[in-house]
C-alpha cells in the first residue's frame, strides 16, 4: 500500500502551517455551512512539492451551488498527485462521526485513485506521543471502482467502516476501525491520484465536503466565487451591476477580451473560461480611475493575470463593477 504513504516531512510541514496560519472559527466549529474558494480558503490546505497537481476553483462542473474545486491532470511524474486536508485537527474521536465527498474522475477504473486517510493519535502510550513518526495509526479507506466518467459520486466513511489498509507503527496497538480508539483524530487527507505513473493525465473535482461532528455537520462547498450577500441591480445600458463592498464581483466579458493590455502597455493573453453563450467569466478584485482609464485587476481559476483596461475597444464587459468603476 506503499500508494497510500505522505512523505513524513511535506505532512508535519502542512499541518504545521495550517495551525499557524488558517482563520480558526472553521476549525473550532463543530457546525455549519462553509463556502470555500482561492480568496478564502477557510482553513483548508492543499498538497505541495513533490504533490503538486495543479488544482483550481470554476464552474466546470457542482454538485453544490455554481462551482467546485478542480484538480489535474495529474503530471508523468510519479510522486505526483492531489491532497487536500480539511480544517478538522487533533478533535477528539469520540466527536470525529464521519465525513463524506462528492467527486468525479475522468476515468472510470480509478485503481485506488480516490482515497480518505485517517491519521490517529491514541491515549493509551500518551497524546503527542507516537508510535511511528507523526502518528499511532493509519486508516485507509479508498472510494469504489468502475464508476461513471464526469459523474459526482459520493464517497462516506465513519467510525464503524472497514478500512482498506491498517498502518500500525506498533503492530498490535490500532483497533480494526478507527472509532475503535481512544484519542484524537491528528487530521484527514483526501486525496486523488497513485504515487505511480498510472494516473498520469487524470483529472476531476471535489465538491460538498461534510464532516460530522458529535453535534452537528460541517460543510464546505467549493466555489469559484462566494456571491453571498451580493445585490444585483438592473442599469440600462450598463447591464447587471453586482454591488458588494467585501467579495470579488464576476464579470463576463466577450471573447476578443482575451487580447487586451495591460497596464504598462503590453498585450496579454486572457485564457478562455468555455462558459456559456460565447463569454467567459472572469472575477475582478478592484479598479483604479485615471486618465480616463479604468484599471481592473483580472482572476480566473486562482490565477491573477494583470490589471486590463476595461475601456479597451476589445473589451466588452456584460456586468460591471459597482458604479464607481463606472464611466
């Protein structure tokens, strides 16, 4: 199951800096509904070198809301693959009840592709005390095969499921599933992807995270855009305003926008977002007014490319920035 294995160092690493640096209300939260995207993440981290697949948030495809994280294609190289964490760390087992996913693979023989582990600290030889090197015991559970392409399927797991694997550091010391233990969940990894050169070129997405907790459910939505709390309002010849002064605002613009200038002048290339009715969707984060020039900085998929003129004759923006941005 050599397949399953977190190289020690990138995992202390991770939840070294996912203690330090995420806002903490997700992670003591023993409830509620979450939605997470590139601006706010909300505690959650993602895989880093030698795991990097690159991932991103759009509207390819939801199981939930508009939007869903995307991952791939998964590199040749054979250390290459995705691992997201939820923020859910060191939470005693007795309130860890289970957590469920929906996903979708672009192949359908997933050969262990998708998988949960589960990384435990037991009491019994003392907690912050460890069998192995950061953890007492592993729990593998990997998702069903031959599943529909480009399909959501849901993946579950709770105290009571039979793992596929069980590392045990000590030998003797991990019960047969994790509920069987007394002590604290360490964190969760869920990944997609071998550690083999047979995923080469898989892609899919996550969506509808939920863990549930002694007195709840936590869930993460994952979207391209958090429009929660955005008014829109009809201006004639302006079309939709979206007006919000704290989040991000989505602005579809033609395609011949994906040759515009940037703000020292040079030409740069927009990638095209394919949504529908011939126009892609970009969010932007903020303009500038001056010289008759307005100054949008431009996000798509994570990826801020420049500031653009938006009075760019090559530009033709259907939804606008709040009325300021406005000529």
């Amino acid at each position: 199951m050599s397949r399953k294995l977190i190289a020690i160092l990138s995992s202390i690493i991770i939840c070294t800096l996912v203690f330090l640096t995420v806002n903490l209300s997700p992670i003591s939260a023993q409830s509620g509904n979450y939605i997470v995207t590139s601006s706010n993440l909300q505690g959650w981290a993602f895989s880093t070198a030698p795991y990097d697949a690159p991932f991103f948030f759009a509207e390819n495809y939801a199981a939930t809301g508009s939007g869903s994280l995307e991952f791939g294609p998964i590199g040749s190289t054979g250390s290459n693959k995705f691992i997201m964490y939820p923020p859910f760390f060191n939470q005693p087992i007795t309130n860890f009840n289970g957590i469920s996913v929906q996903f979708l693979s672009s192949v359908s023989s997933l050969t262990d592709y998708f998988y949960f582990n589960v990384y435990i600290d037991l009491s019994v030889n003392g907690l912050g005390t460890f069998y192995g090197s950061f953890y007492d015991c592993r729990y593998d559970f990997v998702a069903p095969d031959n599943l529909a392409t480009f399909t959501w399927h849901t993946f579950a797991i709770n105290g009571s499921s039979t793992p596929d694997n069980v590392q045990d550091p000590n030998g003797s010391a991990c019960a047969a599933t994790y509920g069987g233990n007394a002590g604290n969940v360490l964190f969760i990894a869920i990944n997609a992807g071998d550690t083999t050169t047979i995923d080469s070129g898989l892609t899919g997405a996550f969506d509808d995270v939920q863990i549930q907790t002694a007195s709840g459910t936590i869930t993460y939505d994952f979207e391209l855009l958090d429009t929660t709390g955005i008014v829109s309002v009809g201006i004639p010849n302006l079309g939709l305003i979206l007006i919000n002064s704290s989040n991000p605002v989505p602005a579809l613009i033609a395609p011949n926008a994906q040759q515009a200038i940037d703000s020292i002048g040079n030409p740069i290339t927009l990638p095209a977002d394919a949504d529908s009715n011939g126009f892609d969707t970009y969010v932007i984060t903020g303009c500038e007014e001056s010289n008759n020039t307005i100054w949008a900085s431009i996000w798509l998929g994570g990826v801020n490319y420049g500031f653009v003129d938006l009075n760019d004759s090559r530009i033709t923006i259907l939804t606008e920035l709040p009325t300021i941005c406005v000529n």
